[in-house]
C-alpha cells in the first residue's frame, strides 16, 4: 500500500495517523480530509477522495511507542505498552474508479509488564525489543474457534539464571538487575517466560481468521558484554525483519513469493543477523570500529552509522537464500559462496553528526545535526529503565527550531560498477594465489547474485549485463579454484559449469601455448576429469586433446583409459594416446587399459595390435572389463545411446564378447533395459520397431543370470513376444542365435525340458514348420518352465491359436498351466488324439488322476463308438488308457467305469488284469 504512518505529539498527547493519497501534497494539491480509521465512506466521495489527501486517525487505549508496516501485505503493527496491536490493511472498494486505502485492528497480543522499543512486522513473523531483549515470534492459522480471546502459551518452565520480569520489585534506585545472558532458537525459544495473550478484534464471521503464536527466537544481552562504555549505555537498536523473494522469472514477473526471512538487530558495537524462516540460525555477527546509533539492512548491504561515519558491510541474505531456493545448490552442477564467508567492510563514509538513516531502493536518506550534541541522550536509559516496569518515554524536545540538522540523499553505487571495482581489487591478490582473492570474487558473485534475486531484476535496465556478470564471476571463481591450493579445490567443477564456458575456453585460460610443462593444481584437474568423464555434446581440438593426456600423464595417469573414451577426445590423435597408454601400463596395468589400447589400435586400423591386446586376456574377463568403462561400447549424445567403433567390430567378429560385455553392464547397473534396446537396435540398423537378432541373444542371455523378478518376467515376454511374432510371420532371424534351446535348457532354469508329449506332437507337424525349429522349441521350452506368468503372456501368443500343431502345443500348454485339464484333453481328442494318453501319463498324476477316469476315459468311449473301427488311433487310445486304470483302480471301481453297453470281449482282458494284480498284492 502507498501510505505513510506516523507517531504524532501534540499538547502532549500522542496520535497514531496514517497519511492516504498522500502523492496529491506534492502534486500541488492542498485539500485534505480526515476521517476515522474503518469510517464507511459514502459514494458521493468518490472524485474528491481521487484528488486530496486523507489523514486516517487511529485512535489507541494506549499511547503508541513503536510501528512497523509489513513489506509484503501493508499490515501494519503498533507497539504499546504491554500489548502489540495489529491494523489489516484494506482496499475499500468506493466505486468502479475508485479504490481506496483503510485499515482494520485485527488482532492484540497482551504481554504483561512488556515495554517494546522497537517492532519489526513482515509475513506475520514480529521482532520486538527492550533495551536488552529480542523476542521473534510468528503468528500461525489456526482451525476457527468460538473463543474470542485465546492464552496461546504459558510457559512454566523459566530459562536456567532467569528472574521472571513479573515478579520484579525494584524498589529502590541504587540497584541495577543484570540477569544471565541467554539464547533459545526455535521450540527452546518457548521457554523465554514471556507468556502471550492473543485478543481477535476483527468481527466474527465464517472467514475470521484465528492465530496462534509461535516462538521463534528469544535473546537476552548484559550491559558487561560490551567493552565500551558504561553499562547504561548498552542499548539494542535497528531491529529488522527483510524479506527475500523467489527469483522472478518470465512467466512468473508479476507474482512475488517470499522465499527467505531474515532478522537484524545490533548492540552498541555489534550487530547480529539471524535467518527466522525455514530454520532459526544465527548467519553473521557484525563488529563496528566505534559505536553504532543506527544501521539498515538491505538484501545487498548493512549500513551502519556511528557518530562521524557511515559504514557499510557485506551481508550473507543471498547466500542462505540461495539456498532455500536450491536446497541441492552445493553440488558438483551448481555452487555458492558460504553463508558462513566472513563479511567484509567495503566503505566508510565521514559525515557530521549523523543522527538517522534509512533506505529506500538504490537511496541511502541519511538525517545529519551539525552540533556537537549527541542524539542518543534521548534514548539512554536510566537504571530504572532496565526494569520493564520503567517509563520508556520521556519528554521530547522541540528541535524546530534547533539549527544544524541537514537531509542528504546518497545514491548507492551501481552494483555493476560496485562488482567491476571488487574483480579489479581482487587481482591484487591473484599471483600470491591467497584466500583473499577467493572472499573478494566470492563477495562480488554474491552482490550480482542478490541483485538478480531482486523482484524489479527483470525490469532492471542492467538485466542481461547482470546476467553477464553472473557468468564472469563464476569463471573468475572457478579460475581460482583451479589455479590455487584450497581444500574446496572440487568447487573449480560447478563455478565453470555455472559460467558457460566450453572446455575449451577454460584450457586457453589455464593452459600455457608451448610445451613446457606447467604444474596444475587438484582444482583443475579435478574439472577435467569430471567434464571429461560426463557425456558432453563439445568436442576438443586435436592439439587440446592431445594436451589434455599430457596434463593427466603427470598429475593423473589412472584417469587415462577413461579420459580417452569420453566423446570430447573424440580427435585425440591414437598414436599418442597409446604412446601415454603404455607409459601407465607399465605402472598400473588393468583389463580396462587392455580394452581401451585395443580400441586406439582399431581407430589407427592397427588389426595386429589388437589381436593382441584382445588375446591378452580370456572372454570372460575382457567382458567383464567392459563395466570399468562402458564408454569402449556406447557413448550418449542428445539422449540418445550411440554404439563406439569398439562396439560395431565385436558385433562383426565377436558378437558373443559383445553380448556378455552387455549382460555385465546390465547386472552393474550401468545400463538399463531400454538403453539396451536401443543400442542393440541402432548396433544393427534396425528401425525403432524391429527386433535384430543380437537383441534377443542379450535378452536370452540375461535370463541366465538375472535375479530380479520383475526384470526377468519382462524379459520373458519380450523373447515370447519375438518368437510367436517370427513364428506368425514365418520369418528367420537375420543371424545365427548365439544359443540353441539345448544350451538354454542346459544353464538356464527358465527354459524347461520340452514334454513328451510335445515333442510328439511336433514329430507329426508339417514341413513349413520344421523351417524354424529354434523359435518354436524355444517357445515351447519358456512355456515348459513354471517361470513365466502365463496370465500375462496369452495375448502375446494368440496369434498362434491356429498355427496347427504348433498352435495345438501352445494352447495346451497354457490350458495345463491355468489348471484346465479337461479343456486340454478336449483339445488333444480333437485334433491330436495320439498324443492324449501321452498327455495324462505325464500331466495327470497325484491329484489329478481322477482326470483320467472322468473325463478322458468317457471321452474317448464316446468318440470310439461314434467313429467305430474307421478310427485306430481313438481305439489304441482307449486301450492304453484302460491298462493305466486297470492298474490304478479296485476292480469293483474300474468295473462301475466301463460302458454297460460295451462289447465284453473288448473289456474283458483288461479286467482279467485288474483282478489279476489284486490277487497278486
């Protein structure tokens, strides 16, 4: 809200007014209106309120101290004795053109025997003081209750060494009480003793709101804690409450969220700064040269005034906020100068007598007396004044008509000047190569990074130069930890990646022309093998890469295979790269350096070396080397997986290598089954939709050792899905398969043995299906095993339901699977009635043989008399199946199965049997 809000006196007695449409006064207009605070205007108002002044008088039970107007809402609160009162601000709605400013008390909070000298409000979060106590506090939304006035805490538990201020009872002059020093943050702060009393005054309807307080901070000083002066003269002052924004962004420039709060008050001789919004902590202390009247704290600097200078300090708001915004800031992507970065003093200002300052965007209003006469008389207090019971208002002089008193308004530097001057100066520093160079460039990226926090940054004339100087000091940042020896020597990574600089950029800044040989520090190194181990689109000039192996030879040889694969070495010349590669080899051999001196020899066409390198070591541990850097095989560009050179020689001459090497990468986390696809499909050239053949030896080959049953119960889909669709589609493989089903069968338990009865079956299949054997007795094999989830599978494998006998199998085997005996015996009857005896010898067993006699024994009874003698096979059939019964049953029970009106001679033998074996046993 654009108001003003003054503490007025007259005839001794004190006003509380806030000034509205104020602006008119300096547009030469002199109407003026008063009204009463919360005063219903009428209509009729409309265009006079547009063009005067209106002074709105809020009247009090008390005399106000102390104010302070919220920079986020316009809320406005008093400080009187014992209570806190809190005005809403309000835009009354008058008529279409007209909108004006009111207010509306609120809420009280009572705190008995409390005389607050200074309030700071901002977000529902208040800062109160008395000559020596700090108390922050944050009013929380509650659920609504019916109860007008709510005691929020009673504390009853005083603070060890605490003499409750309600049960002090000075009576006499001569002493001074000075209780212990104390600090509570956050849940400790509860135990302060200064219980509070919330009093809503707003009037009750569905959208009242009701509070709750929460004790964020409470801190107590001793006058003996200064070193200066005498003990009445240690007085808190300046407290504050500054608001951090969210960083403003295109889409969000007219929206402003808090981000971060933070706290300010100061001492005598120093000043504290507290962050009080996700977490209470303690940030900077401030220690002044001479003693402090007055100081402002803006999200870029403190300015603090003492009786000859204005000084101003460093402050650590955009640090901490930073922070909140990006809890993840301090990685090896993005970094930030620490909130615990010693604050500097910039500059120091004579002036004469200043008395007052304040701060308004890039303005310091500085309120000078030229006298001699020290202003803090007015504020020293007695020693009845450390009491709380003490009169904290004393009688004020006229200073109307006192002469001296100057106004000057001092334009800050710009902060792209103010950032040009702290890089220059810290030059000074740089060949010592000291930490004073570091705190310089730190604070300067700190002032342009709270610059570009700033709500009016994208509408700042400066916008993209700031940007600009955003960039350069992180170079600048990222220069010094590479050039120096610091213990965050890892901050060199994420300053540079901040700037935008290529790789390139950064090595013509740190690196010589020449081939002397330079000493290089763990920064820089540390930033090389890092951006050249991460998959990044730039690509290094020959003469750069090659002084790239140079640097790591010397400061870091076991990086070499690595560095060497990465795409930015991609025009590294290969005869030095091996040249270097047998330098370490000598030192520190491993499979990795085998495998990736292999790989040069095949960039410089040299089949002979690496023969030999790829002899020097069996199969199975050249595969496994593949997980030391599987960059030898892929390599990332845009998202997308790019097969090396490396990879598309194994597929031609070793594709068994290059399988295993897959399958490892896969079981060490180093490439996932999608990735997988995608390589083996762009490997082989096939489009996003078509399976090549070495995809399906990856996904058979994983089966064998995979572990994880969601893994293995998509892999056994996929290769399902692909055998059914090359079955359907009579469609070979472009390649031989690594495996047969009998190597399947035989190391892995996911392929089962394929059942008699199958195997039967096919033996009286077609020719066309005896073209691809491998698909179809692999199938047959997954749906033998109990691994996969034949619910999930049945849609893959419908369009083999009239595949003829391969469909017959199919579909038994997944009737059998689901428990559907006699769905598969119909089957069988039906189309392959040779195989149905097979069928229940091998699958009705145990609980299930009762299948036989009531089900396959009616069946083929029924089936024979219909067909009679026309057909064998039903006749053999029922034959077999009654020596299996005569063997299993009572005669009494296998006699109660047969026919009554069978043919005896038929049934006879077979009951003969029966009785036979009984008598036997």
């Amino acid at each position: 809200g654009d108001y003003l809000v003054t503490i007025e006196e007259k005839s001794k007695a004190t006003f509380l007014r806030a000034y509205m449409n104020w602006r008119c006064m300096s547009a030469g207009s002199s109407r003026v209106c008063v009204r009463m605070v919360g005063h219903k205007m009428e209509e009729s108002y409309g265009e006079t309120l547009k063009e005067q002044m209106s002074i709105v008088e809020m009247p009090l039970s008390d005399p106000p101290l102390c104010i302070s107007c919220c920079p986020v809402n316009g809320d406005l609160l008093v400080g009187c004795r014992n209570k806190l009162v809190m005005f809403c601000l309000k835009y009354l709605v008058i008529n279409q053109n007209l909108t004006v400013l009111d207010f509306e008390r609120s809420l009280i909070l009572h705190v008995d025997n409390f005389v607050p000298a200074e309030v700071a409000f901002c977000a529902r979060h208040m800062a109160i003081t008395t000559e020596l106590d700090v108390l922050i506090l944050k009013l929380e939304l509650v659920q609504q209750s019916a109860d007008r006035t709510r005691r929020v805490s009673t504390l009853e538990k005083p603070v060890d060494g605490h003499l409750s201020a309600h049960t002090w009872q000075l009576e006499l002059d001569e002493f001074i009480i000075c209780q212990k020093p104390v600090e509570l943050l956050g849940e400790e702060s509860k135990l302060c003793e200064i219980p509070i009393t919330l009093e809503s005054t707003e009037l009750a309807t569905e959208d009242t709101r009701r509070f709750q307080v929460r004790y964020l901070l409470f801190r107590r000083f001793t006058p003996e804690q200064s070193p200066f002066g005498f003990c009445e003269e240690t007085m808190l002052h300046s407290v504050q409450l500054l608001p951090v924004y969210q960083t403003a962004h295109e889409e969000t420039e007219n929206k402003r969220e808090l981000l971060s709060l933070f706290c300010f008050f100061s001492l005598p001789h120093v000043g504290y700064l507290y962050s009080v919004g996700k977490l209470v902590e303690l940030i900077s202390t401030y220690q002044y040269s001479e003693k402090s009247q007055q100081a402002v704290l803006t999200p870029q600097f403190l300015h603090v005034i003492t009786s000859e200078n204005l000084q101003c300090f460093t402050v650590r708001c955009s640090a901490a906020a930073a922070r909140d915004e990006d809890p993840y800031i301090d990685t090896t992507v993005k970094a930030c100068p620490p909130v615990t970065l010693d604050v500097c003093t910039l500059r120091m200002q004579l002036f004469i007598g200043p008395r007052a300052i304040c701060h308004f965007k890039n303005h310091i209003i500085l309120l000078t007396k030229a006298d001699t006469e020290d202003i803090t008389e007015r504020r020293k207090p007695t020693r009845r004044m450390l009491s709380r019971k003490a009169d904290s208002i004393k009688s004020r002089t006229n200073s109307e008509s006192e002469p001296g008193w100057n106004l000057y308004i001092i334009n800050t530097v710009s902060t792209i000047q103010l950032y040009r001057e702290m890089v220059d100066y810290s030059r000074t520093y740089e060949n010592v190569k000291t930490e004073s160079c570091i705190h310089l460039l730190s604070e300067a990226h700190l002032l342009v990074r709270a610059a570009i926090m700033d709500p009016s940054f994208l509408k700042s004339d400066e916008k993209e130069e700031l940007r600009r100087a955003f960039r350069e000091s992180c170079a600048f940042l990222g220069d010094c930890y590479s050039r120096f020896d610091t213990k965050d020597y890892h901050l060199a990574l994420p300053y540079y990646r901040m700037s935008g600089l290529s790789m390139t950029e950064v090595l013509e800044r740190l690196v010589s022309e020449g081939d002397e040989i330079q000493t290089y520090e763990r920064g820089f190194i540390f930033y090389l093998t890092h951006s050249l181990n991460e998959d990044l689109k730039e690509e290094l000039s020959k003469e750069s890469a090659n002084k790239v192996l140079q640097i790591l030879c010397l400061a870091d040889p076991v990086q070499l295979p690595h560095i060497l694969c990465s795409p930015c070495m991609k025009n590294v010349c290969p005869l030095t790269a091996v040249k270097y590669l047998h330098k370490v080899e000598n030192i520190m051999p491993s499979v990795v350096l085998t495998l990736t001196k292999a790989f040069m020899a095949l960039k410089m066409g040299d089949l002979m070396m690496y023969e030999r390198e790829m002899n020097s070591h069996k199969e199975t541990i050249l595969a496994s080397g593949f997980t030391g850097q599987p960059k030898l095989l892929r390599q990332r560009k845009d998202g997308i997986v790019i097969p090396t050179e490396f990879a598309v020689h194994l597929k031609e001459m070793q594709p068994g290598l290059l399988v295993a090497a897959t399958v490892a990468l896969h079981e060490n986390s180093k490439i996932g089954l999608e990735e997988a696809d995608m390589f083996f499909k762009i490997l082989c050239n096939n489009s996003e939709n078509a399976v090549p053949q070495l995809l399906v030896d990856f996904w058979e080959a994983l089966l064998v050792v995979c572990s994880q049953e969601d893994v293995l119960q998509e892999l056994l889909l996929r290769v399902t899905s692909q055998y059914v669709w090359r079955i359907s589609k009579k469609q070979l493989p472009e390649t031989k398969p690594l495996k047969t089903t009998e190597d399947l069968i035989n190391s892995c338990n996911h392929f089962g043995f394929i059942f008699p009865w199958v195997t039967f079956i096919m033996s009286v299949g077609s020719p066309p299906e005896k073209d691809y054997p491998e698909d179809i007795s692999k199938l047959q094999s997954i749906l033998c095993s109990q691994s996969i989830n034949i619910t999930a599978a049945l849609p893959i494998l419908e369009p083999l339901a009239e595949a003829g006998n391969v469909g017959l199998t199919i579909h038994v085997l997944c009737s059998t699977r689901l428990g559907k005996y006699e769905e598969s015996i119909d089957q069988l009857l039906k189309r392959c009635p040779a195989a149905a005896v097979l069928y229940a010898q091998h699958e009705l067993k145990d609980d299930r043989q009762a299948v036989w006699w009531n089900k396959l024994l009616p069946e083929l009874c029924m089936r024979t008399r219909l067909a009679g003698n026309d057909c064998p096979v039903l006749i053999s059939s029922l034959k077999e199946t009654l020596s299996v019964l005569a063997m299993e049953l009572d005669l009494r029970d296998f006699l109660s199965l047969l026919p009554e009106d069978g043919t005896a001679a038929f049934f006879l033998p077979h009951l003969l049997h029966c009785n036979q074996r009984k008598l036997l046993t």
